[in-house]
C-alpha cells in the first residue's frame, strides 16, 4: 500500500476548479454585473470548463490524434461563433 499524497489526485483538482469556475458565474449572476466583458468572461469560463470536462472526465486527456482535438475544436468554433454574435451586436 502506498502512503496518501498531501494533495488531492488530479481529478479531484479538476472538480475543484469546476466548482470555483461554476461559483463565479454564478456571482456575476448575482452581482448584477452585465455589459460585452461580463458576458466574454462568463463564456470563456464556460469553454474552459467543457474543456476541462473532456480532458479529465470523458478521458481524452491522455489520447493523441483526432479524438482529443475534436472536443478542443468544437469548443473554439462554438465560443467564437458566439464570441462574434456578441461583438457584432449593436450596443
């Protein structure tokens, strides 16, 4: 048997930061905070999230090849294609 580590495995960080991400968005919700910055941090908080999601919890992080790039991709064209409806708008 081996002795516990002082720190917590790597998925358990993972989920830590999940919830701390979750937890500021939430505060934004909160905070009333609005305007095109709010709304950018927010969603790239949830694109770092969906990466997160892939790496660790569907198990791509340790693949190579197209499949661990096919999350990364889908993430980067949805958050710019939201990112340019959102700049794009009038004010």
């Amino acid at each position: 048997m081996s002795s516990p580590s002082a720190f917590p495995r790597p998925c358990t960080r993972v989920y830590l930061v999940l919830i701390a991400l979750t937890f500021a968005t939430y505060s934004v919700g909160e905070l009333g905070l609005s305007g095109l910055t709010a709304a950018l941090l927010v969603l790239a908080g949830a694109l770092v999230k969906g990466h997160l999601v892939g790496d660790f919890f569907m198990g791509l992080h340790g693949l190579r090849g197209p499949w661990r790039w096919v999350i990364l991709i889908w993430l980067l064209l949805i958050g710019g294609l939201i990112t340019t409806a959102f700049t794009l708008t009038p004010h």
